[in-house]
C-alpha cells in the first residue's frame, strides 16, 4: 500500500477515534481489532488490511466510503 495512503489512514482512524472519546483499548473492544495493531495502524508502521478497515469504519458507525472521504 502507498505510504502517503497509509499516514492518511492512520490520521483519519486517530482523529475519528478522539472525536468519539475513545482510547485504542475502547476501539479494539468495539472494532475486534487488536490494541497493539491499532496502535501501529494510528502510527502508520502497519499496513492496514480491507477486513480490519472495514471493522474499523463499523466501529465508526460508518461505511467504507464515508470513512474513506478524505
């Protein structure tokens, strides 16, 4: 994945989850996705898979083209 889309992701999935007060522990719970995974996703040192954006963007409340409008 292209590095320049990987650190947008990281700080659309960082900024989202602040705006909703969230912690990673809290996002990880409702996502499923692992505490330490999101931490390198919000740090763009992990490329991030559909399936794990997708239970991201559900954690959001939101779908994939609304979470990917950035």
């Amino acid at each position: 994945m292209d590095k320049i889309l990987i650190k947008k992701l990281a700080k659309r999935i960082k900024e989202l989850r602040k705006l909703q007060g969230l912690t990673q522990d809290d996002l990880s719970f409702i996502s499923g996705v692992e505490r330490s995974t999101l931490g390198n996703i919000e740090i763009a040192k992990n490329d991030i898979t559909f399936t794990k954006l997708y239970k991201i963007s559900k954690a959001f409340n939101l779908t994939l083209s609304e979470f990917l409008n950035f």
